[in-house]
C-alpha cells in the first residue's frame, strides 16, 4: 500500500527557472526524505524542503542543465521516482545558411540518457559508498542505472548484508515485470555471487557481455529470505557506436538537445519533427541537411514544402534502400538502417487492435500458454506466425474466437516454442516473443573426494538429473572457464558430466564445486608429491647351470618403468632373457643360466633416485671320481653346521635342490620334523614303511608323490624338494635322508615363511569435533614373520565408494588425529599394516561417525521480570548451532556463595524464555544457561551479579478516565456504573 495520497510529476522547465514538486501523505508526521540521482537532498539555497503536515514539497531554484536527472521523495518503504527536464531557452537569433555551423567541440558532452518517466514505486535505491545505509529491506547496496555502448560490457552489483541472515538470501534477476534472467545465462550474460566471511555481506552481480540494442530496457534485481523480500528496479541504456563521417554528417550528428552556453544552430540543421528522446542521433536531421546542402551549392532555392526524405525511407521496401540513400547522398546507410529497424518498432495508435500481445511471454517447459489479442472488428479474421512462418492447426496449437478476442494456445511447450510470434490482422501485426524455461537441473549423483600424486590424471564426474544440461565448476569459490582449457577440460556423456585434469599438481589441490541452477555438489582434491615405496626388493640367487633365475620386485606405484642393469650396463631382453612389468611387478628372467650370467644386477626405477641390486651365484656341481660301492653323501655348505635358514615369500614358489652321490644310487626321503609330518618319498626303487619306520616319526606317512603342490623329483646327482604357493603351514625344519647298501646321510634346512601381516581389528574413533577425529588401533595379531614398519589409514564418506587415503609416510605410532572433515557428513575408517613383504589387508571398517562440534553459548541472557517467587528468564539462540542442529537448553541457578549448580527446570526446553517458580523470597541466586545438541554442551552464559528474589512495590495509582473528569448527569431511577482502573 502507498503511502503516499498524491505524487509528483515529472516536470519540463526552461534553464533559469523555478521547479516546484508537491507530495502528500496519507497520515500527517511521515518522515519524508528527497533523493537527487540516488543521493539524499538538504535543505540549501539551492533546494528548499518545506512539510506542513502531510503536505510536502520541494523547490528548486535557478534550474540549470545539470538537474536534469532523476529524483525521489520516500516515506516509509514507499518511493516515488520523476524526472525534471530542462530545456534550453528559445533563441530570437538567426543565421543564414552561408554561416556553417562549426563542428561539435571535444568539450561538448553528449546529453544524459533520459530515465523512464513513469512515475513507479520502487524499493528505496542503494547506497554508495561513504552514504548512510538505507535502513529499508534487505540491500546495503542496490544496482543503478547504467548505460554502454553496443558491443561493450557492463556489470550491475547489488549486495545483501548477512549478519542477520540464517542461509544464503534468494537471489533473481528480472528483464521487464517478468523474464527470469536466470534461465538465459551464455555467452551474453553472466550471474555472479560471492560472500566476504570478515564484513558478513553477500555480492551479487549480473555481467551484460557485447551488448547490442535490444538489451536496452528497465531490469529489477529481487532478493528473498524465510520471512523477508526485497527489489530494486534500474534500467539500462544502450548507445550505438559512433560512425566516423565527412564534415557535414558530423555536425548533423549533434544531438537534438542543445549543450553549452549561448551557442546557436542555424534551424536548418534542426528537425522539424517531434523532438526525439535525449540523447538519440537525429537521422532526420542528418537527411533533411544533406539535401539542404546540395540544393544550396547549385544555388536552388529549397521550398518548405520539400517532401521529408526520412518519411520517403520508412514507406518504400528495402529494396529500395540503397537507391534513396545514393539519390540524397547518404553514406552512412548501416546507420540508416538501425535507425529504421528501430524507428519502425515505435508503436502508433492501431486501428486493428484493441489490446496488442505483450512485449513478450515465459513459460515453463512442458507447461501450456496462450497469447491474446483484441481486435477492433469482432469478425476480423487473424493469422499466427512463428519465426516468420504461418502455425497451422494441430494439436498443440489451438485457435481459439470468443467475441472481440483472438486466442492461440500451445500445449506442452518445449524448447523449439521459444520463438517471436506475430498476429496478423490485415496489414498491421502484433509482435512478441516466448522464452521457453527449462525445469531446475538436479544432481542426482555428487562429486568424489580424490587424493592422487603429482602428474597423475584426475576425473571428477557427477550426475544430473537432465542430459546435455549446462553446469558450472568452480575451484576454490572461482569459476573456471572455457578460455582455461589447457588447464582444465569440461566433458558431457548423458546426464553426466566431468572435469578432467591430465596432469595435476600441487596448485590443484583444494575444493571442486559443481553448481546447477537446482544444487551444489562440492567434493576435496589432495595432490601429494610423488613418492615411491618398495614393498619388496631384489634378493640374491644361487643357481645352477641351465635352471631358470628369476629376480623379483614389487614397487608402489604401478606406472612406473625402470630398466635393469648387469654390472652396470643395461639389460637387453633376447630369447633366452625376458623382462616383464606387470602392475606393480618386475621382473627379470634368465632361462638356461650359464657361467657368464654371473655377476651383479640392479633395478633402477625411472624418475627416482632408487637403485635395487642382488647378485646371482652360479653353482658349479663338481662330481669327482668314486669308487664303486660309495657311500651315499649330501653336498651342502651348511653341513655339520647349524641348520641352513631358507626364506620364502608366502605365494611364492619354494624349490630346494640338494646335490648328492653315492653308488649305488641312494635311496631319497623327505621328512618334516618337530611337527605331525608326511613323509616324501620319490625313488625308482620301492621301498616298504616297515623298512624305514625305525628311523622317522612314528606319527609320519610315507607318501609317493612326483605331482601336487608338494613333490619331491630324484636327478642322477641331485634331489628336488617343491612347495608351489608356499603357506604359513609349510614352515618347519626339513630333513633330507639318504640312503643306499654301504650307508646313509642326512641334512636338517629350515624353511621359514614370511607374509605380509594379518589386517588389524577395527579403529576405534574418539574425541569427534567440527572437523577432526581421534583414530586409534592396535597392532596386527600376526605380522606376518616380519616387524610391522607402519600403518596406512583410510576414509570415505559413509555414503560412498571410494576410500581416500590419508597418509603417504607410514605411520609409526597407534592413533592419528584426521583433520579436514565436513561437519554433518558421516564417514569411516580402516587401517592397514605394511612390513617389508608388503601391505596387509585392511582392517574393517569403524563405527560410522559424524564431524559435529557443540553449539556456540546462547546470547542476550537477561532477567525479564522478578517477583517474591519468581524470575522470568529470556535470551536468544547461539550464533552458531553447527550440523548438530539445538536440541535445547538447560537453565541452572546456585546460591549467592555456593559453588553448586541446580537445575531451573525439568529437562530441555526448546523456548527462549524461562519463569523459574517456587523460589524462596530473599535469596540471592546466580543464574547460567547452556544449548544442548548432539555433540554436547556449549559453554555457558551466565548473568553476572546475584538476583534478589523480592516482591517489586510500587505506589498504588488511579488512571481515572476522561469521562469521569466531568460532571455526571442522570435521572432518578437510572443506574449508574462507574469503573475506575488502578495499579
């Protein structure tokens, strides 16, 4: 509702002159203020404010040029804008046509734009900087009116304080009454928002790029909050370019409106027109002068009843364009036909039309609209065009005749009913255009955080909810853009949508944001520097001739490449040499070794300063000449000495070869002692268990086997012991017997199996905050015959799929502090162990957890009201509440003296106010309050000095009404009744 019963009107004055503007209220005592081009008037010699009661005006004296602008009188949350134009004084003074108007000099500025005279009730404009904020709605600072030149760019910023505000405000950008800006955002337009934590304000900018003619008009920035709205109209101003010209086109160009002081203009080069808006290039002029100087040069006379050239363009066809404009000596014809393209659109008074289309429509995609006209003759007949094109009957789009009005309905509109539109009534049209609104894009699938090294390619990829629909990334709050495609490179499958970084690096890493006009999904990139574990190294090989040596290396990263070296030169791989790389294996094989492969060899990944070497020993098998008749023998170094320690890798393939002689040939057993064994038996000779019972374990089996995971093989001079994928079982100590007629031998080998350790229990979380969590664990029951060198801790979200690993140097110690967590979501943990065979499998998973912190303490905590009972409590919510939401509060006293803290109230109250009863008269008690969420209490606020428990007294008042102040008249008979408030 306005508060105002009479506005003011934009006036027209002569410079040197008195304008006087009136407003009335409709209660008297308003405050009334004054604006002058957004800023507040006073009361000067220049400009006198006068208010009588709701009267109200505004004088201004000695009017010049510069006061033609916009101002606005405000009352309350209502604002009235007009205008004061100033016209130059008439000129009795003329020259003749031989005097040639000099040229516009540089000094001369062109007029200002002249704003929309329509006298329209806004929000109160924004400040600037350095003026008093306006206490009314919710802006600081609100967009102004701009202008630009066709093909430059301009940007309109409003701001929002958020100091008060629970969320980020509602903000929309509005061309007209009604078109959503939003839905239009490319390559010419772009909205933009941003949040300066320190000085709690919002900013919000919309950023017009190349404008052309038709982005002129007025636009209106709209802002709401839960229980709070707000807008803003500004308009916009386009000029056309400047185009250089000769002498005499330039001074034609001179706008309508005269500047300067005392200058005069010969009225041959005035239009005789109607005077056109300020500001515009009067194209008439330029015509009707151009004519006027040639006619002048031959010496012709020029009649006034000379036909106007500009009347003779705008009825012939464009084909005819070029002829005028050669025929009158027009060289400026683009300009020409803007002009006219513009002057055309200049709406006459319609005979056909009652009630033209509006400028233009929106709708909703999928939704129906219908575009109506009124026409003079109820028995007109209309025609509907789309882009030109005449719309035929179907079953989308209905014609429709009721009485004087024409109606077209378009049912289910999508996006190729975004077009212009004309009703055609005769030879007059009706334009419009429809702007089709896509429904708000959703993200149905978030982002994922990621952790990689330096260099590696990083993919974010999200899900929404339409295919092909325009996103938004952001890094860090910025956007990123096309024109960083070297960098950054945006992709579209479906509904999907990516971000793809080939090479990342240290400067990449930060917070990824996805936006959509219907969601935000951020997600976190860590880029760690690229380090490489060994997780098992090269060992040294004795082998014999024409058997298979194979050296073995199990590395972090599965990317990397290395070469290998043979005493330093590198390895060339050949048929009987093969070198292989698969995921985080290598390996180097020689078949059929021979006394030349001898030497040392070394690994040497690329790119890291790590040089894993072993050397291979060749066996040379001596057999010298025997006797007949020779005892068996076993030829090994460690014999007669402690047992020989062989270490296997668990999964790895154990192969023993132990040379022997004798003649006959002996007899060969296996046995595993010290433990419930079987016995290996592999001989061309059968031998009875009876026969060898006396020298094993009494719980052994004999066993024949040359096949399966365990098997022995006989050679002339050697034995074979084989355990394919060696296990934690097969580890003991292995005794090899031999025997033939003459005698026998043996030989102890313990074997020793080492793995990688078992996965650790669960972690167990602790001490939870807004962002950071305890982590402890204890160590693995086995480690795998190896000391435990760390541990490797993981998250992810509870929702996900995808563990981010949290550490790359392997933790020593049993807990870890995990930092940089988003409060509110859940997430979950696990461990694994890592010694040098490798890494364990991971732990389970923790109990899921949420980041939360407690509630900041309540503020205003005051006493409203106390009584000889009672003390009425009240204070206001914590600044900040945290993702565990405010489950309530918990009021306490104590007495004056005491340290002991007593509940005020039974339980939680989710109130802001409190009466505490039963309270004994004359105590003197401390009162405290705390805000209770999921993650505990919140500190306390306190009332600093002691409340007396005391009955108020106050003296005893009579408010004895007017009515009674004067003589009361009845009749006899009549009742009286008199009340008399008191306190």
């Amino acid at each position: 509702v306005s508060a105002f019963s009479k506005k003011p009107k934009t006036a027209e004055v002569t410079a040197g002159s008195t304008a006087v503007f009136e407003a009335e209220t409709e209660k008297s005592g308003v405050k009334v203020k004054w604006q002058r081009a957004g800023t507040d008037i006073t009361d000067s010699e220049k400009y006198v404010i006068r208010a009588e009661g709701n009267k109200h005006s505004l004088t201004i004296n000695n009017v010049g040029k510069e006061d033609d602008v916009t101002y606005a009188v405000i009352a309350g949350s209502s604002k009235v804008k007009f205008e004061l134009k100033v016209k130059e004084p008439e000129k009795s003074e003329t020259v003749t046509p031989a005097e040639a108007a000099p040229a516009p000099a540089a000094s001369e500025s062109p007029a200002p734009p002249v704003e929309s005279s329509q006298n329209t009730e806004v929000a109160p404009a924004g400040t600037h900087p350095g003026e008093p904020v306006d206490p009314i709605g919710l802006f600081l600072t609100r967009p102004q009116d701009g202008e630009v030149t066709v093909g430059g760019n301009i940007t309109f910023t409003a701001t929002v304080a958020g100091e008060s505000l629970l969320k980020k405000p509602a903000v929309k950008w509005f061309k007209g009454k009604w078109m959503d800006l939003g839905s239009k955002v490319g390559q010419h337009l772009q909205l933009h928002d941003s949040y300066d934590r320190n000085k709690k304000v919002y900013t919000f900018e919309m950023e017009i790029i190349e404008a052309n003619m038709t982005f002129a008009g007025g636009y209106r920035c709209e802002v709401s909050t839960k229980d709070k709205f707000d807008s803003s109209s500004f308009n916009l101003t386009v000029n056309e370019a400047p185009v250089p010209g000769d002498l005499d086109i330039r001074t034609a160009f001179r706008r309508t409106s005269l500047a300067g002081g005392g200058r005069r203009v010969t009225s041959a080069f005035l239009s005789t027109e109607g005077q056109e808006e300020g500001g515009e290039f009067n194209f008439s002029s330029l015509l009707k002068k151009s004519s006027f100087l040639r006619s002048t040069n031959r010496g012709e006379a020029k009649s006034e009843a000379q036909s106007d050239v500009w009347e003779i363009l705008r009825k012939a066809p464009p084909s005819e364009y070029e002829k005028i404009a050669f025929q009158y000596g027009i060289t400026d014809l683009r300009g020409m036909l803007k002009r006219l393209k513009r002057m055309k659109r200049e709406e006459k008074k319609s005979t056909a039309f009652l009630k033209k289309l509006d400028p233009a429509y929106q709708v909703d995609k999928g939704q129906k609209i219908k575009l109506m006209v009124e026409v003079a003759n109820p028995d007109a007949d209309v025609k509907w065009l789309k882009n030109g094109q005449e719309i035929q009957v179907s079953g989308r789009y209905i014609f429709e005749a009721v009485g004087n009005k024409r109606i077209l309905t378009i049912n289910h509109c999508s996006l190729a009913d975004d077009a212009a539109y004309e009703c055609v009534v005769g030879e007059e049209k009706s334009f419009t255009e429809l702007f089709v609104k896509e429904p708000p894009i959703l993200i149905t699938h978030p982002l994922e955080d990621q952790m990689v090294m330096v260099g590696e390619r990083v993919e974010f990829e999200c899900e929404v909810s339409e295919e092909g629909a325009t996103v938004k990334w952001e890094k860090d709050g910025i956007e990123l853009t096309r024109e960083e495609t070297f960098k950054y490179r945006f992709k579209k499958d479906g509904k999907k949508q990516y971000l793809i970084i080939n090479e990342s690096t240290k400067e990449d890493s930060g917070h990824y944001t996805v936006k959509t006009n219907g969601g935000v999904s951020v997600a976190e990139l860590i880029v760690q520097e690229k380090k490489l574990e060994v997780y098992q190294s090269i060992a040294d090989l004795t082998v014999k001739a024409r058997d298979q040596a194979v050296f073995k290396c199990e590395v972090s990263d599965e990317n990397v490449k290395g070469i290998w070296l043979k005493n330093g030169k590198e390895v060339v791989p050949d048929e009987r040499i093969k070198i292989s790389h698969i995921g985080r294996i290598h390996k180097l094989i020689i078949e059929d070794v021979t006394p030349g492969d001898e030497a040392d060899y070394s690994f040497i990944p690329q790119g890291f300063a790590y040089n894993l070497s072993a050397k291979l020993q060749f066996l040379e098998v001596k057999i010298d000449f025997v006797p007949r008749e020779e005892p068996p023998k076993i030829h090994l170094d460690c014999l007669g000495q402690s047992p020989d320690t062989v270490v296997v890798v668990a999964g790895n393939k154990l192969r023993l070869d132990v040379p022997i002689s004798g003649d006959p040939a002996p007899t060969v057993i296996w046995q595993k002692v010290n433990k419930k064994s079987n016995l290996l038996r592999n001989n061309e000779d059968s031998v009875a268990p009876s026969e060898t019972g006396n020298d094993l374990n009494t719980d052994s089996e004999l066993l024949f086997e040359s096949e399966g995971r365990v098997r022995v093989e006989k050679h002339e001079d050697h034995c074979v012991f084989i355990i394919e994928g060696a296990e934690k079982e097969d580890e003991g100590v292995y005794r090899v017997i031999v025997k033939n007629p003459v005698g026998e031998d043996k030989a102890d080998i313990t074997v020793k199996v080492i793995d990688v350790p078992d996965p650790p229990e669960a972690p167990v979380i602790s001490n939870i905050g807004e962002d950071y969590c305890t982590v402890q664990w204890q160590p693995p029951r086995y480690d795998g015959g190896q000391p435990v060198l760390g541990y490797i801790l993981e998250r992810k979200k509870k929702k996900s799929y995808r563990w981010m690993r949290l550490n790359f140097d392997l933790l020593k110690e049993l807990t870890y502090e995990a930092k940089r967590m988003i409060e509110g979501v859940v997430y979950e943990m696990r461990i694994y162990a890592v010694n040098s065979i490798g890494m364990s499998r991971p732990s389970p998973a923790s109990q899921p957890f949420m980041p939360i912190a407690p509630p900041s303490e309540p503020t205003h905590f005051t006493v409203e009201d106390v009584s000889d009972s009672t003390v009425t409590l009240k204070w206001r919510p914590p600044e900040r509440i945290g993702a565990g939401g405010l489950d309530g509060y918990i009021v306490e006293y104590c007495k004056d003296g005491s340290s002991e803290w007593m509940p005020a109230l039974p339980g939680l109250t989710e109130r802001t106010s409190a009466l505490i009863k039963d309270l004994v008269t004359g105590d003197k008690l401390h009162f405290r309050i705390k805000a209770i969420n999921l993650a505990g209490e919140s500190g306390a606020a306190i009332i600093k000095e002691p409340i007396t428990v005391q009955e108020i007294l106050q003296r005893p008042k009579i408010w004895l009404p007017r009515q009674l102040r004067q003589t009361l008249v009845k009749k006899v008979g009549e009742t009286i009744n008199i009340v008399i408030p008191f306190q």
